[in-house]
C-alpha cells in the first residue's frame, strides 16, 4: 500500500473541502452568527495548517503509479475524511451536539442521500444550512472527480480514482486526459447550477433558497432549508423547474456533455435513456390516474404532484411536495417500486441504475432462449453493440451485493426494535441514497429515533451504495490486504 499517496491525496482533499468551508463561514460572519462562525473557522485554519505540513514535508515524494488497490482505498477514505471534516462545525457550534448525529448528518449530505436527524431544520442558522446543502453539491458531482482535476499536482493521472468512484459499470472518457474529463464534467454541472439558480430566483425563491434546493437538485440529495421541503412554497411553477432538473440530474453527464458538443446521434439509440424516460412517464401517467379525484381535484394538480413524487423518488433526490404517506395505496406501491430503480449511469442520482437493470433484464430473456434452444447462440446487446461475458457477470454479482446490503442494512434496523417496513425503507433509503422512505422514515418524519450504533451502521451503507457497492466491501477482503 503506498501510505504516501494516500496521504498526500487526502492532504489536497481536505484543503479542498477547507476552501469551500470559507463560503458558509463568510456568511456566518456576515450573519453574526458567532458560533457557526468560530466552528468554520478553527476546522478551516486547523485543516490548512495539518495539511500544509504534510504536503511540505511530502514535496519531494517520488509517487510514479497508484495500483487499483490504492485507489479503493483512496476512494472510500476521501468520503470518510470528507463527512469527518464536514461534521465538525456542526458539532463544534453546538447546533448538533452528537457526533454521531452530525456524522450521520454530513455523511448523508456528501452521499447525496438526503436522510436527516434534524427535526427543525429552519432552527439551524444559515451558515449551517448552506453547509447543509453544500455538501451535496460537492458530493453530487463527487469528491473524487473534483479532486482529480487537480491530480497533477501529484504528477499522476486519475483514470484508477476515476473507475473506482464514478457510478455505472462503465466508465466514459469524454475527453482524451483525465483530468480534462473531471473539468469538463465540473462545467457542466456549474452551468446547470448557474441556469436553476436564476430559474428558482425569478419563480419567487430568494438567492439563498434558490441555491439551496440547486444543490439539492442537481446532486438528487434533497437537503431543503425548510421543513416542508420543496413543498413550503406551493408553487406550481417552482415544483417544475425542480422537477425538470431532478430529471435532468438522472441523466448520464457524459450524454449532457454529447448534447452540447452537437453528438446527439448516438443519444437517439441509448437503451438507458429510453428506458429512464419510460419508467418516469408511465410512473407519472399511472400516479396521476390514481390521484386524480381520490387526493387532487383536477388532472393538472395530480400531475403536479404525481411527476414531481416520481422523478424524486426515481433519481433519488428525495424532495418532497406533499405527504405521500397520505396516498392511496396504489400509489404508495409506484413510488416503493421506483425505489428500486435509481437514475442512469454516470449521473448524480443513486439506486442500482438503470442500465444495470436492463442488463440483467436481457440476461434472464437469453437464458430462456437457451432453454429452448440450447445450442444456439446469443449474444447480449445493448445500444446494437455486444456486451461482453464478464460485464453480465459484473452486473448480476452487483445485483447479489446490493441485494446483500440491503438485506444486512434492515436487519441492523429491526436489531433496535424497528418494525419490518421501517427496517426495509430504511434500507432502500440509505444503500439507494433516496433519503426519506415509508413507516417512521416518511416524508414527513426524520432518523433521529434511531439508536447511535444504527446511525453508525446507516453512515457506512450511504457510502456503501453512493461508491456502488464494490468500492467499499473489496476493502474488507482478505485479498486485498495480500501482497
């Protein structure tokens, strides 16, 4: 294991997070908020000064190559430092006066995950609410990608960090260099930043909120500065530019990027694209046939609502508009079934993915074409191109982890005392980063209830599914601590 890799790259990591920390801390002492004030900034000065040591004293490390083995480890221990560093000025101020509590808080802003202890959110002063919300939009993009766009510090490239931190079973390279490829997907994501920000101002939000839910948005975290979410505004027009962020959001980067550089060919054919849409919309059509008349009075308000819950719940943002704990039954099942799902490869949104699913999907077709045709040969395609054996492996060994953390994750809920649809929520809400779920984890309720080693347990399933599962368990192998 090259120890000096990985704390050097840790080192820039924390400076990283540290300058972003001086935004909130800007606005704490803007605030006077006295605090929240002295909390950012004794994290900030401390961070700069313990990282200024090592990277003086390591400058004239000779690091030529980073193994695989050290990029999972680098991988998992930058969003461990991350949630760690990011804690702190809750916990220092006082506003979350558990660790455990501000850990689990953070963690869950860094994953994307959007699951909360706090009870009053709009108690909390601004300068935290910011840094609230700012964690998922450093985690929404990743921590990793931001930080291999400034690898060439280390005089080494990313392309390990970025196979074992950014979503899918594949990895596209967009532009010929790494860290070209970190930028330009940094760029995008700061453009569609800027372009809600002005859309949520002029539809009635103040800057603050406008950045806030922003953050959320194109994250899917869902971390809102009021308690009410999305819905405290009741306003039509603001639900659907979220709406159409949050699908936007779902979307594989490198599409929106394909999009911009005028290579809209090859997005005409992509299977996952289709598929991510179509769900969506018949989730949104059969929502909104079944709230129609039963909660809301006319097809315009269903559909509101009805595609706002959908696209949420889909790519895992978690945001929410009206309590849908309160619906139907019929409904309630859409939207537990969408848990399953997640959004598409590559993008910030959380789950299994969708190309996942269809691999899986035309793996079982085939194996029943070779029921009846055993010697014959099929070969797995999708977007018209072969899909090699090992990829399908890949997949179906994915689907059995996920599985298996699913499962653990609810057994550690039902451990405390949690009744069984609380457990499996909690599950699907943490490992598929959704945030809120059903039983006493609903819209409209929070995680504080839980006990602190199930907190604990909840922190390490966040990371679990937002680095896909393999990053994170490989590390407790015994293979990959032989030499």
């Amino acid at each position: 294991m090259n120890f000096k890799f990985l704390i050097k790259a840790l080192a820039i990591l924390a400076t990283v997070i540290s300058a972003f920390m001086s935004i909130p801390a800007a606005i704490a002492l803007y605030s006077g908020e006295t605090k929240p004030a002295f909390a950012f900034i004794s994290v900030i000065l401390t961070t700069v000064f313990i990282s200024s040591i090592i990277l003086l004293s390591g400058k004239n490390w000779q690091i030529s190559r980073i193994s695989t083995r050290e990029s999972f480890m680098m991988v998992f221990l930058s969003w461990g430092l991350a949630s760690f560093l990011g804690s702190l000025p809750f916990y220092i101020s006082g506003e979350i006066p558990s660790f455990v509590d501000a850990f689990f808080e953070t963690t869950s802003g860094f994953t994307t995950t959007g699951a909360t202890i706090l009870t009053s959110i709009e108690n909390l002063p601004s300068s935290l609410l910011f840094w609230r919300s700012l964690t998922h939009w450093l985690g929404g993009m990743g921590i990793i990608v931001l930080t291999i766009a400034i690898l060439p510090v280390l005089g080494i490239g990313g392309l390990q960090l970025l196979k074992a931190e950014a979503p899918g079973p594949t990895v596209d390279k967009i532009t010929p260099r790494v860290a070209q490829t970190a930028k330009a997907l940094w760029f995008i994501y700061m453009g569609m930043t800027a372009a809600q920000v002005i859309l949520l101002r002029f539809a009635g939000m103040n800057y603050f909120d406008a950045f806030t839910h922003t953050f959320g948005t194109l994250a899917t975290g869902g971390f809102s500065p009021k308690s009410a979410s999305a819905g405290h505004y009741n306003s039509a027009q603001i639900d659907g530019i979220i709406t159409f962020f949050m699908i936007l959001a779902g979307i594989n980067f490198t599409i929106h990027y394909r999009l911009l550089t005028g290579k809209t060919k090859s997005i005409l054919k992509n299977t996952e694209i289709k598929v991510y849409l179509s769900i969506l919309a018949v989730a949104t059509l059969f929502l909104t046939a079944n709230l129609y008349k039963g909660v809301y009075e006319t097809i315009p308000e269903a559909f509101r609502y009805g595609s706002f819950q959908a696209a949420s719940i889909m790519t895992t943002t978690g945001y929410g508009t009206a309590d849908f704990a309160k619906w139907p039954v019929f409904s309630q099942a859409i939207l537990f079934t969408l848990m399953f799902f997640g959004a598409c490869s590559g993008s910030t949104g959380g789950g299994m993915k969708i190309i996942r699913l269809v691999t899986l999907f035309k793996i079982g077709i085939n194996e029943m074409k070779y029921l009846l045709h055993p010697k014959a040969v099929f070969p797995l395609r999708i977007d018209g191109k072969i899909i090699k054996k090992d990829m399908g492996y890949s997949v179906a060994a994915f689907f059995f982890l996920y599985i298996f953390m699913l499962l653990l994750t609810a057994l550690v809920c039902a451990s405390s005392g949690v009744d069984i649809l609380t457990s499996f929520a909690t599950a699907l809400a943490t490992v598929g980063n959704i945030g809120p779920g059903f039983g006493r984890i609903g819209p409209s309720h929070d995680y504080a209830f839980y006990a602190d080693h199930v907190k604990g347990f909840l922190s390490f399933a966040m990371i679990v599914g937002r680095l896909e599962v393999y990053t994170v368990l490989v590390i407790f192998t015994r293979s990959f601590w032989r030499k």
